[in-house]
C-alpha cells in the first residue's frame, strides 16, 4: 500500500480525481465524491500495472504538499 496525493474537483455534472506525482495521465470521475476517488485508484493501479512502477512515479520531485490557491489574472 502506498499513499498517494490525490486532487478531486467538484464540477455541476460530477467529480474529477486525479493523482499528483505520476507520471502520464491519469484521471478518475464519478458522480460522487467517493465514486470519483474510487474510479482513480482503480485508474492509478492500472497506470502501475502497464508501465511499471519506476517509470510512472515521479521520485526526483516527490510531492510534499499540495493548496488550492485562488489568483485574479489579467486577461
């Protein structure tokens, strides 16, 4: 077992999840917080299992920690 950082997004139709420290792609949804978190764990696992763990997992720049920050841009 192994922790992962995960992101879940809250958006109108459902949520997205998706790990930080992976290497690739990797994405889960779900119309539930816990559907979304279920979907990507399964998604992390696959991503593992098809190009192996050294070459997916970012070790150089493991993540610590993880904010949401909020910034106004001028576009």
């Amino acid at each position: 077992m192994r922790p992962f950082k995960i992101i879940v997004e809250k958006h109108p139709d459902g949520y997205v999840a998706y790990p930080l420290g992976l290497k690739g792609v990797v994405v889960g949804e779900g119309d539930t917080y816990k559907e979304a978190l279920s979907d990507v764990k399964s998604a992390i696992r696959f991503h593992i299992e098809t190009f192996g763990f050294d070459a997916v997992l970012d070790a150089e720049a493991p993540v610590l920690e993880a904010f949401v920050a909020e910034a106004g841009v001028a576009v």
